[in-house]
C-alpha cells in the first residue's frame, strides 16, 4: 500500500545578509493513516516543515523537494488554484495558538460554516446540522449557544477545540497538529489532545503532531523524528524514545523535569556532541 504522504529531500530556505539559509535541509519520510511526532527545540524546522507540506511558505522563502505527494498526488506540480481546493479538505492544519487564528469578526458558528462551505455546496439546514454535530464531537455544550458567540468570548480551552472543529469538519485525510496547546495550562491539554487522538482514531486520519514536549509526543504517537538545525537526527517507534541513541535526544530527555527530581541542576545540551549532524 502507498504511504498517505511522501516527503523526500525537502528543503526549505529564507535570504540573510550572507545568502541563503536553510532551516529545512534534506528532510524525508513517508506516514501511511498513523500518528507522527516531529519534536526538537524552537528553530529546529518543525513548523516550516508542517507549512511545507501545504506550501505555505511564501517568497522571499523558497521550498524544494525531490518528491512531495499526497495520497499519489505530486503536490509540487499543483497550480496554486488546486493546493486551494485540496487544503482544508484533505489535509488540514491547527497553527500554533489556535484560538488566535479564529477571525474576530465572525462568530464561530459562521467560521465553521465557512470551511465546510469553501468544499462543498450544502443546504443551509445542513450546514447547520454539520456545525452542531462538530461541535458535539469536540465535547462543547449546548452548540446551539455556541455557535452564535464570537472568539474574545470564549475560554482558550473552547477556542482550541472550536478551531480543531473548523479543521476535522471537512473530513480531512491528514491533520498537522503544530503545538495544539501550548499556551493551555496543564489539564485542558491533556482533554484538547485526547480529543484530537480520539477523531483521528474514529475517522482513520493520518496525523503529524508537531512539538517540543517529547513526553507528550511519546504519549499520543506511534513513531517520532527528532529535527536538530532543520535535520532529522534520530527517528524511532514512540514506545523505544527512552532507549534513544542519539546525543542530541538523549540530551533533550535528560533535561526533562520529572516529579521525583533530586538534581540540583538540569543538565545543559552539549552540543559538541553532534557537531557536524
């Protein structure tokens, strides 16, 4: 069976002063209808990769790949007019904050409407049984109120799943989760990510949950690539993250809190362990 997505040698660059630099360089990886966790610290290229696989990286930025298809489809070779059509509907993404990129203006109700409507032609009593239904899904109460509520009166714990609605009511094949939660204090995140883990299970979804909490990927994945300077340096089954070999994971697992903590300091990265990774 072909993988859902195929990613070979992809790059992407932005011009400096001294050229250009790359913060992706020469990433692949296939994913078939499973749970993939890209992890690393800020700046290592997991966001750029998740826009990428859209092509949402816009000029004076510049991406590139060898091969870059979805479900059979060479994504590099679609004309602008058809990465329209098939983002939202079959490949969807939460961006960070989510609840900050709902639009201010529009109450909620409409927003969902509206990315269900940019993909399909609908009655207005369906569409509205559609957004109910959704709602439902995401575990919000009494919908109905919901739907006639703009963003700045809702909770961010609401928000998040009001965006994850306007995301899943497509019905997308592939959903790039990139950090869903991280301004949500500790237990709305727990629920925000076991609703996402849920509607990707029930709908056989394919997910790329981009982070920099490797417990957390660990948890809700079955296989992770850790990224070091816009490279994969370590991939692994989510299971075996604990026998990691890499420096550069292991060092990012060492430094990790843990409740039973009786160092007097977290250890520091050392980086000259991998130089020239």
């Amino acid at each position: 069976m072909s993988p859902l997505l195929d990613v070979r040698n992809l790059r992407v660059s932005f011009p400096t002063p001294q050229g250009r630099a790359e913060v992706v360089k020469g990433l692949s990886f296939t994913l078939g209808r499973e749970r993939l966790g890209i992890v690393g610290e800020s700046g290592s290229g997991k966001s750029m990769t998740g826009r990428a696989i859209l092509r949402l990286i816009r000029t004076p930025g510049r991406q590139e790949a060898d091969r870059l298809a979805f479900d059979g489809i060479d994504l590099t070779t679609l004309s602008e007019r058809r990465m329209r059509d098939l983002r939202g509907a079959r490949i969807s993404m939460i961006m960070q904050d989510p609840k900050f990129s709902l639009n201010p203006v529009m109450t909620v109700g409409a927003q969902i409407a509206e990315a269900l409507l940019t993909h399909e032609t609908l009655a207005r009593r369906d569409v509205q049984a559609r957004v109910i239904e959704m709602l439902h899904a995401v575990r919000i109460n009494d919908p109905e109120r919901v739907t006639g509520l703009y963003p700045h009166e809702v909770s961010g714990g609401m928000g998040q799943r009001i965006m994850i609605a306007m995301m899943l009511i497509p019905q997308p094949d592939l959903l790039i989760a990139d950090e869903p939660t991280s301004a949500l204090d500790v237990s709305v995140q727990a629920q925000v990510l076991d609703l996402i883990d849920e509607l990707v299970r029930d709908k056989g979804m394919g997910l790329i949950l981009i982070s920099h909490d490797l417990q957390l990927v660990a948890r809700y994945c079955d296989r992770i690539l850790v990224m070091h300077a816009g490279q994969v340096v370590e991939s692994c089954a989510a299971a075996d993250l604990h026998k990691a070999r890499h420096p550069y994971t292991r060092g990012l697992l060492a430094a990790v809190p843990r409740m039973e903590e009786t160092r007097d300091e977290l250890p520091v990265l050392d980086r000259s362990a991998w130089s020239g990774t």
